[in-house]
C-alpha cells in the first residue's frame, strides 16, 4: 500500500496524480466504514465522494502535515453525522400523520436522536476554542490524552483539565439520558 507521505509529497508536485492515488488507496476503506454507520450504500457513496470533491476544491492537502489517514477517516466521519442529522431532519418534515401507531414509536426515537445530535453539536460549539479542539480530537480522532498532548505540546493534565471542563459543560446543558448515550457514542475510547 502507498504511504500517505508519498502522496502528500506527489501532491506538492502534481495535484491531478496525487489525488488519484489518495482515490485509489482510500475509496474503499473509507466506504466501508461510512456504510457501517449509515447502513445505506448509495448514502455512503455519495458521501464518502462529496469527501474527494470537498477535498479537491479546497486544496486542503497543499499545506497539509499531519496523519492523512485520520484525516480522511475524520473527514468521513464528520460528512456521515452530518448526513444522519439532514436525514432526520428530511424525515421529519416528511413525517406522515398516517403512520400506523406501531411504528410510530420508532420513529420518534429517530426523530429524537437527530434532535440530540443537533443539540450536542451546538453545545460542543458553544465551548472554549482550545477546549472544543481538545473534545473533538479526544471524541472524534479517538485521540488519547497523551496523543492529545504531544500533537498540541501541552501537558497531560491541561488535556485532562479542558476534557473536565468540556464534559463538565455537557452534561450541564444536556439531559442525563442524551448526555450519557451520546457520549458514549462519541468517547467511546477515551476513558
């Protein structure tokens, strides 16, 4: 497999050649992992392509210097929340009030767990630049403390002391039920 420093450094000389390899190495890993969370091919493939074109026009990889495969995996995963969250909110204002009282309660679950997911995404952008950085590397990047650390050349206990105040805010703000499912959800791996 190519190394993600061969095709950092390729695009610093050709974009077009770069961007095809970073398409054949990491097209199907990451349709893989997105179709897990979405459970819906056509879904997982348009996003994970919307991931390829934001890239290109964006040219974010000209000054990139970081871990391009958790950036790809990260980006991925940020378009998939995203998608989920529309999907609700598509589907809420679809909802049909003959919906057979069966499945009714199912879709209110949907419907309030799209809400929860909207609601922790303006919360965590409530929070303190440098902490909502530290959060989202922790909870998203499935970043250690020490990781977190050293990628920011801060100590550990800044990490842990702004992970407090981030979960401290949280759980403040969120009900106990959608504090606990959705950190679980996403910190799986940090504690």
């Amino acid at each position: 497999m190519v190394g993600s420093e061969k095709i950092l450094s390729l695009y610093k000389r050709d974009e077009k050649v770069a961007m095809q390899l970073l398409f054949d190495v990491y097209y199907d890993p990451l349709l893989l992992y997105c179709n897990r969370m979405v459970h819906d091919a056509e879904g997982a493939e348009d996003i994970v392509q919307e991931c390829f074109v934001h890239l290109w026009f964006s040219r974010r990889l000209q000054s990139f210097e970081g871990d391009l495969d958790r950036f790809m995996f990260q980006a991925v995963r940020f378009r998939t929340i995203n998608y989920i969250r529309d999907k609700h909110r598509r589907d809420k204002m679809h909802d049909d009030s003959s919906v057979d009282d069966c499945i009714l309660p199912g879709i209110l679950r949907e419907e309030e767990a799209g809400q929860e997911i909207e609601l922790l995404y303006r919360m965590i952008n409530r929070l303190p630049d440098e902490c909502r950085k530290i959060f989202l590397m922790a909870a998203l990047d499935d970043m250690k403390y020490q990781e977190i650390a050293d990628a920011l050349q801060i100590s550990v206990n800044t990490v842990k002391t702004q992970m407090k105040i981030a979960l401290r805010f949280l759980r403040e703000h969120l009900n106990k039920d959608s504090f606990s499912s959705i950190l679980l959800f996403f910190v799986e791996d940090v504690f």
